[in-house]
C-alpha cells in the first residue's frame, strides 16, 4: 500500500516535528487525506508493523536455519541409493554389497545398491551429478571415472576433483600379472628379460584403459617393447591364455586366483603387496625390479557437489567405523579385497596425484585421446 506525507505547513519546534503540519496522503480507496494528529497515530501504526515484518522475517530464517541443523542431525531418515558404475558380480560390485551392508547398520538405514554400468563408470557418475545433494544418492567409484577415463578421454563433461564429494576410502586390490601354465615365462624378471630380447614379439591383453596405461608405464621404466592385444572382457582373455595366444594378463584378483588354484594361470608378480598378495607369495612389480610402480585399483565413496558438509562428516565418520570392524575385513577378503583407509582429505589427494600420474604417462607414450 502506497502511503506519501506531504508538508502543509513548515514549523519548526524545539523538541521535534509538530504533525499537526502535516497531511497523510493514502491510496484514494482509503480516503485520501489524513489530517493533523492522526497523522502521528497512522505513522506510528506503520513504523510497528515495520518492526513486527523484520521480526518475522529473522524468525523466518530462524526457523530455517534451525531446520537444516535439525535434518543433518538426524540423517538419515530414509533408505540411500549407493550407485555402482559397473555390473554385478565384479569387484567394485562386491565391495559395494559388502560395504552397504555395514553402513546400514551404522546409519540405521537401509544403503540400498543400483548398478549402472556403461563407458567405465562414466555413466553412473554423471548420473549422481544430476541427482539431489542430499546425502541420499551416493556413488562406490573406482579409479576409472576418477583418474582413467580424465588422462585418456580429450573432453569429459565433470572434473573429478570439483564436482564430486569425497567421504572416503573404502576398498581396492592390486591387478595380478599372469602367464599361462605352459608359458615359459618363470617371474617377472624373466619376462622383462624376453621383452628385451625379442622387441615387440610378446603379446600383452589390454582389457581397458587401466591395462593399457599401467603396460605403458612398465614398458618405459623397463625400457622393453611389447605388443598390446585389445579385448572387451576377461573371458577371452582366459581363453587366449591358455592356448598361448598371448603371453601376459594383468587381470583382477577375482578372475586370476580361481585360474592360479585351478592350475590354468601362474602369477609372476601384482601391481602392489597386499595382505592378499603376500598370502599367496605373489612378489610386486616393485620387489621384482622396478620399485617406481606400484598402484592398486581402489574404491571410494563420492556424493554430488554441493552436499551439506555435515551429511559428509557424518557419512564418513561412519565409513571409517565399520572400516574398523574385522567382520567387514573378513567379507571383503572372501572376494579377493582389501580395506583402504582414508578420509576425504586422503581421497581427494589420491585423485589428484593418480590423476596427474596417468595423464603423464599417457602423454609420454604417444598415446591419442580417446
């Protein structure tokens, strides 16, 4: 409601404004002019209801603020959607049903798993971006839409250091390189020996980008050439194996140790000493020659940018209790894995250092985008 004072007559008086010199002019509906003293009255109604305004307004936001601390206090109140980039049965899958298991003991909610596989995990993380931050759609990643995929892909449409959430570490193994039962390939160093002797003679399966860069590193720290045979999946990696088709696998624990305890592969080293490796005396890559390499294929967990810190805390605070609890070392090792501890700090710095790793190597290798 428009309200104007207009000045009739100007006095001036020692202790204030006399009002009786003043006309209210109000909105013609109203009556249009209010003179002398009710002047002051309506003044003095408005400038309380601009103080009852302003006081509902802080309340308002009062009430609010009071809210959002309430819901993170409480969270969660419903079931959370832990999305997996890959298909059942494979070993981010695993560690996901192991994982949601305990957090939804922990949390009191049921941590439900949906797989969305598809382009290496990419699928399902621009899935969580377009999601709701709000703790209850959260994502198992890997290395590959996080460092993989950002060193071998020209453009991608998410930068895995600014649009995703760390809550932490969760889970990983090493990649196990083997030969076929008939090889006459006996260790590590002895391939890296026939690499050197025959250039470009053995054939290596590349199954994925990790594949073909980690080949790319160990042929320039070793300095060798080899031939690197491209294939869709691990099947027929184990079948070219063991005919002899190709000479070398770097293949995920859950697929190499049946073939090692069937007699149908033998390990000569893994990407990185494990309590898992060492249980079987599979000896690194980095105690058989080349002590620069070592990595792993890990887990973590991610929530969309934007997620309330306190969700995140809490949501990590959890992790790293059930990381404690020796039934969740158990299952995951039933699956060939192993704990990875670490919190958002130790996460995002893994992303960043294995990301600029891989970028390096591929560029050093010559290696066209994708």
């Amino acid at each position: 409601m428009a309200v104007s004072v207009r000045l009739l007559t100007k006095q001036h008086h020692p202790f204030g404004t006399n009002y009786s010199d003043y006309q209210l002019i109000t909105p013609p509906g109203l009556g249009g002019f209010i003179k002398g003293d009710s002047v002051m009255k309506v003044l003095f109604i408005f400038s309380k209801l601009k103080v009852f305004c302003a006081s509902a307004i802080m309340l308002v936001s009062m009430l609010v603020v009071s809210s959002s601390a309430f819901a993170d206090a409480n969270f969660p109140t419903r079931p959370i959607t832990m999305t997996v980039g890959f298909s059942a049965g494979g070993p981010t899958d695993n560690a996901a049903r192991v994982v949601a298991e305990e957090l939804s003991k922990e949390l009191g909610q049921p941590v439900v798993v949906s797989n969305k596989p598809g382009a290496g995990g990419v699928i399902a993380a621009r899935d969580l971006l377009n999601s709701s931050p709000d703790g209850y759609t959260i994502m198992l990643v890997s290395n590959g839409p996080m460092t993989v995929v950002p060193a071998r892909y020209a453009s991608l449409d998410f930068d895995p250091l600014t649009d995703f959430v760390p809550i932490g570490m969760v889970a990983g193994y090493p990649h196990i390189l083997v030969v076929g039962p008939e090889s006459d390939i006996s260790s590590f160093q002895d391939f890296i020996e026939k690499a050197k002797a025959s250039p470009g003679t053995l054939n290596v399966a590349q199954v994925g980008s990790v594949n073909e860069l980690a080949t790319e590193w160990i042929k320039a720290l070793a300095d060798i050439e080899v031939t690197q045979v491209p294939y869709k999946g691990a099947a027929a990696v184990v079948s070219d194996l063991s005919t002899g088709r190709i000479d070398l696998a770097m293949i995920a624990p859950n697929v190499a140790y049946p073939l090692i305890e069937g007699n149908k592969a033998r390990a000569i080293a893994a990407t990185s000493s494990t309590e898992i490796t060492k249980a079987r005396n599979i000896p690194s890559i980095a105690q058989s020659g080349i002590p620069d390499i070592d990595f792993y294929i890990w887990n973590g967990l991610v929530a969309p940018k934007g997620t309330d810190p306190a969700v995140v805390k809490k949501m990590s605070d959890a992790l790293a209790k059930v990381q404690q609890n020796p039934a969740l070392k158990e299952k995951l090792a039933v699956t060939y894995l192993d704990i990875v501890p670490g919190g958002p700090d130790r996460m995002m710095e893994t992303v960043k250092k294995e990301g600029e790793n891989w970028k390096r190597i591929a560029t050093d290798a010559n290696l066209p985008p994708l």
